[in-house]
C-alpha cells in the first residue's frame, strides 16, 4: 500500500497530515509513505525526521500523487486541493462535505475516491479517528486565550494595594465540545463564566466544567437534533432567543460562540 501525504497550500495552514510517528507505524505495517517536501514544516517536523521514519520525500506534487495509491492531506475542502489527482486515487481529508456536496459527483466521475474525516461517526469505537473533536477542543481553548489577550480587563479577581479587581464576566454561547473546552479554559484563568445552549442535556455538561448554565423561556423539546448537534430553529424561535438573551449578554465582559449546526451557516 502506497500513501502520499501533500503538503498544505492554504493560508496559514499549519498542520500535517501524518507526523513521523505515524509514518513508523504505518511502515511497521508494511506500507510505502511517500511525503512532500516541507509538508510538516509549518508543524515543526522536518524532512529529516520523517526520512529517519521511513518515509520518501518528494519533490513535487506530480511525484507525490504518481506514486501514491492512497493520499492524505488535512484540508481537502477547496477544489483546488484535489485539482490534480487522477482516476483510482483514494483521498482521506477533511472535505466539508454537507457545505459543499455538488463538488463530490464530479470527483466521483474522475473515478476518485473520498473519505471525509468530517464524516466518521462520533462514537467511542471511532474515538480515535475523531477529527472534529480535536479541532473543536482546540479552538475553544484558544478561542479564551484569543478573547483574555483583547479584553480591557483581566479575567481573575485581584486584590492589589490600590484595592480589588474584580474577575471579568465571559459567557460561552453553545456548550458543545469547543464550548465545553472554553468554559473550563475561561474557568480556569479566573473569571465568572456562564454558558448556553439550546440542549436540555448540555445543561449538566456545563456545571460540570464549573460554569452556570443560563436558562431561556424556551420551548427547547426539539432541540437536539441526529448526532448530539443542535437542530435548526425556526424564525420565531431565534427572534424570542435573541430578545431574552440581550439581557444576558449586557452583563458580560467577553462572549464567546462556538454554537454550530452541520451544513448550515453558524447561528449569529
């Protein structure tokens, strides 16, 4: 089996499909891994690295999708991404395929083959397959950081000599996986932190990472949709939302919104 993992061309992009512990085990396995060269430089892994591991590295991109069977990329969502591969190539990446499906039947008459990380089930036999999940941790994390970097006040309380700070007031909006994370970073730096989200369920998921849930005079019984995601509301819903939140939202110092729905534009 041949995999070649493609360097990143999008802006800022700075990770890596495989890094050189998984070439090792993949080569431990029998495999061929072809990579192209600087594809982990932006994740600090040079060229080096990954040729100790047992990898090939390559040129170009034409090398690279010549020798492969199997090619890895982290995003594969733009067109330009899988411009260049031919008939029998096998492609695994993150495609966001509900935002941009019309794109797969033309890769499917090219006699390509897709498999969108997006899509493995969020369950705990797939654990370590879950991509989303990994990213969202990391972006509710960095997401806290990002917001204590611009406030105009520091998050804990303090108590100096010219008297008593007091902590920042952060409201997370959406308590899934990157939600979580940000309420327990936002927790952790000191501030008081309350979180929403549409989601009977997420109410005890919120308490646990130390943050107080708000509540809404809303009929949420429909609220969670397939998959543990929120489902999609109706107008009527969103304008009595937006009306009751407005007085939540003037207490705080920070809000954060991670809420998402699959395939459908993030709720303002």
């Amino acid at each position: 089996m041949r995999l070649s993992v493609m360097r990143e061309r999008h802006p800022n992009g700075g990770r890596v499909a495989l890094t050189p512990a998984n070439v090792s085990a993949l080569k431990s396995l029998g495999c061929q891994v072809f990579v192209e060269t600087g594809a982990g430089d932006a994740a600090s892994f040079s060229n080096d690295s990954y040729q100790e591991a047992g990898a090939e590295i390559l040129d170009t991109r034409a090398q690279l999708l010549e020798k492969g069977e199997i090619i890895l990329c982290v995003d594969a969502s733009r067109d330009k991404a899988l411009a260049d591969l031919s008939a029998g190539h096998i492609c695994i990446g993150l495609m966001d395929p509900l935002s941009h499906c019309d794109r797969f039947s033309d890769l499917a008459k090219r006699g390509i083959t897709t498999l969108s990380l997006e899509l493995v089930p969020r369950i705990s036999r797939a654990q370590s397959m879950d991509a989303l999940s990994s990213i969202a941790t990391l972006a509710g994390y960095k997401a806290v950081l990002i917001a204590a970097a611009h406030a105009p006040r520091i998050f804990p309380m303090m108590m100096t000599a010219a008297g008593t700070l007091n902590p920042a007031r952060v409201f997370i909006m959406g308590a899934g996986v990157a939600g979580l994370q940000a309420a327990a970073t936002a927790k952790r730096l000191g501030a008081v932190v309350e979180a929403y989200d549409i989601r009977p369920a997420a109410r005890e998921q919120i308490l646990s990472v130390g943050a107080k849930p708000v509540d809404l005079d809303l009929d949420t019984s429909s609220a969670e949709g397939q998959g543990g995601y929120a489902s999609k509301q109706d107008d009527d819903f969103l304008s009595r939302q937006r009306e009751q939140m407005s007085a939540v939202l003037a207490q705080q110092d920070v809000v954060i919104t991670t809420a998402a729905i699959p395939g459908a534009k993030a709720p303002y």
